[in-house]
C-alpha cells in the first residue's frame, strides 16, 4: 500500500484512520458504521436502510434538510449506502471544508430526532424505491430469490432494501432501539481521506467525538448457515423481456485462503469479452446477451459465488444452464492456461491500484475492511496472495466448492406483459 493511514483510537472506542493525500485540494469524509441487513431480525428486513433514509431527517441543532443544503451551499456532495454487512455515510468536498462535515457527522451520531410523521413518509419512499429495485426488475428479483434459497438460516437470505411485510410492520420504536444499539462511535469508523495533515486534524475530531459517550458492545457474530447438502432450485415468474439463469454455490470469505483463488476465478469467467464465459455462451454459441460471475470476498460472513446469463430470445433456459454446468465441469478437470491466469491477476490488480487512486474509492476500501472485521492492514496482502494464487489453486477450488450439492439454481421465466397477448407461449421446463 503506498500511503498508509494514521490510525488513531478516540477514547469512546471510535477508531479514526486519515489519509493525507495532496494531489488536490479536495477530501472525503465517511464514517462506516458496523451494523447491515446481517444484523436485523426476522420480520424487520430492511431496518438497516430505513435508518440510513431517517439519518437525513435532522437533529435539535441540524433540523431536517439542513444538512445536504449545508453541505451542496459548500460546494460539495453526500450520501450514505447500506450493506449486508454496514451503514456508510459519505461527504466529498473541498479539503478546507473538512471540519464542517465531521461537526454535521458528530451531531446525527448522538442527536438524531426520529419523528414519526417523517417515518411514515420516509417508509412509502423506501418501498418505491423497493419496487424500483426488484418488483420492477427482473433480474434484481433474480438475485433475491437466489439469496432467499442459498441461505434459509442466515440473515443473507433477506434484501438489504427489505420485504414490503417487514417494511409495513416496522414502527418508530424498532428504528430507535436500532440506532441505540448500533450508531455509537464504538461501533464506527471515522475515515478522512485528501489533502489533509493528520496530525492538524485529530485535535478537532477529538473535539468533536470524544464527548459522545460509548455505547453497547452489539455482538458481531452469528450463527453459521448449515452445511448445504443438495441442489436447490427456484423458478420465478413475472413480466419480463427474457428469460435468465442463475446458478450459486455457496463459498467461504476473505478469512480463508481459498477467497484469493475464487477472486480470481471470478474475473477469468467474466471480466471483459475475453473472458471464458463471454467466449463461449456470448459469441460462440450465441445462446446468451449477456453473461457473468459474481463473487464478493469481502464480507462479514461466507457469501455466494454465482453465473449469470441473461437468455438470447429463441434460446432455450435448458440450452444455456447446460453450457453453463459445462464450463463448470472445464474448471474441475482443466487447468487455466498461463495468459488466462496472468490476464485475471492483472485485471485484478489493476483495479486494486486504480481503486486507491480515488480518495472516495481508497476510503470506501478501508472503511468496508474495518467494518467486515478484516482491517485495514489486509490491503496489503491482498495483492501477495492473489500473486502466489496458482491455476491448480483454482482448480481446487472450482472442485471444492462449485459441486452439484452445494449449488442453487434460480430460472426467470417471463409471462408477457399486461399490454402483451396473454396466450404467448412458455418453454421452459424445469429439470428433475
């Protein structure tokens, strides 16, 4: 990593990290908060975000809208974006401006004002924003549907954004115990990244922080989701253009060494049009429009690791889910060639390197590291591994982990619209 970050723990158990960075006179501030859709209960998905949405709605001292007109009237921009596994809350703006930003964070980690007028209105927002998402997008329903299958048990089963149920039975009352629970500076990090000087800068965040006082210590840990030990499928119905196929296979997260192999196998399959995936289902077969593979490794807990297709219309579902087992079952008995593997390391790679080139992208990487309970020291061994991560590593994994037993299958068959004539045909045949 070539800067390293000032880290400095406030005496309420804040942990602050400043990265000086002079290029320009421009900074970021965010402070990550360690509490996601892995933290709610059942019956109250989506309580993570609905607190994001009501963390705009003022304080005593900042009322409603006051801070975003505070912030845009200094010329900068904010935002906030909840996670399975975090609640982040950003500001970008010109590096003298700096301070301003840590007093608004400050006075909301303390002195939120939850009205339930502004609950009510902020809750129809949310579930607009839900139908946006996945009533209203295909393959956005798709993954939840994956997710709901692949973990019965751990909190990854339910959206980030919620279910319409939970959303409706959510009152005022969950959204205060959450915040007392959660929104405590030792719960949180503080990440300053731009044209800054760490050591100017403490005093005032420790003016500003300190005197909040330390709350609960809410247990980060969680019951393991149960050993899979049979394929699952799920066939989802609804209005769409094409049809599409998901298939995900449950895998471990960066604290095994095997999440390296898998990052990379991940941009072998599906980083650009050269990529195993795009070649064979995109162009050569021409069953697919698109194609992929996603795998998250830094998460709290183990994730999934899935392909995509979205379905060229004429193909059949049972055509390209074949293709896909295929290029699978190449993964257990072939090995990557040298180019396909040194390719996938440097897309890897340079990603990396390009992703600490942005203040806000460096920053949004150490706050996600903290938050996970990995830290921010893993940076740099991530690179190193992903440099010793050999192509018999990958088939190991491929063999270990992408298996018939472990995978969940979810196919979207779409009914014609409303407009359409409601007696067009359906192929789609679901596999024994």
């Amino acid at each position: 990593m070539a800067i390293e970050p000032h880290e400095h723990v406030l005496s309420n158990g804040m942990k602050v990290l400043l990265v000086e960075i002079p290029k320009a006179p421009v900074a970021t501030v965010q402070v990550w908060y360690r509490v996601g859709s892995r933290n709610e209960v059942m019956g109250r998905a989506g309580l993570s975000h609905m607190l994001e949405h009501m963390m705009f709605k003022g304080t005593a001292k900042h009322p409603k809208g006051s801070f975003s007109r505070i912030i845009r009237k200094n010329g900068g921009i904010d935002n906030a974006f909840t996670g399975q596994d975090f609640t982040a809350y950003f500001e970008n703006l010109a590096a003298d401006r700096v301070e301003l930003a840590l007093e608004l964070e400050a006075d909301r980690m303390q002195g939120l004002v939850l009205n339930n007028n502004e609950f009510q209105t902020e809750r129809e927002v949310v579930k607009e924003e839900r139908r946006l998402r996945s009533e209203d997008d295909p393959q956005g329903a798709l993954v939840e549907a994956l997710f709901a299958q692949a973990f019965l048990s751990h909190p990854y089963h339910w959206p980030v954004i919620g279910w319409f149920a939970d959303l409706d039975a959510m009152s005022l009352d969950d959204l205060q115990r959450h915040y007392d629970t959660f929104y405590s500076p030792n719960n949180a990090t503080l990440i300053v990244v731009g044209d800054i000087k760490a050591d100017a800068l403490l005093p005032t965040i420790k003016d500003l922080f300190e005197p909040i006082p330390k709350g609960p210590s809410p247990s980060h840990t969680l019951s393991a989701e149960p050993e899979q030990r049979g394929e699952r499928r799920i066939v989802l119905k609804r209005e769409a253009q094409v049809s599409s196929v998901m298939i995900g296979f449950r895998v471990p997260n960066y604290s095994s060494d095997d999440a390296y192999a898998l990052a990379l196998l991940e941009s072998a399959l599906s980083d650009g049009k050269s990529s195993r995936l795009y070649q064979s289902l995109v162009y050569d077969q021409k069953n697919s429009l698109s194609v992929g593979a996603e795998y998250g490794l830094l998460q709290t807990d183990p994730g999934l690791f899935f392909f995509y297709s979205l379905v060229s219309p004429g193909a059949k579902v049972e055509t390209v889910e074949d293709a896909m087992e295929r290029e699978i079952a190449k993964l257990h008995t072939e090995l990557l060639s040298d180019l396909e593997l040194q390719r996938a390391k440097n897309q890897v790679e340079a990603s990396r390197v390009f992703e600490q080139d942005s203040n806000f992208r460096h920053a949004m990487l150490l706050g996600q590291l903290e938050s996970i309970g990995a830290g921010w020291h893993r940076i740099d061994q991530f690179l190193e591994r992903i440099r010793a991560v050999t192509a018999k590593d990958i088939q190991r994994v491929a063999k270990r982990y992408l298996t018939h037993d472990n995978r969940t299958v979810a196919i979207l068959v779409p009914l014609p619209s409303k407009q359409q004539n409601a007696s067009s045909p359906l192929t789609y045949q679901g596999k024994p």
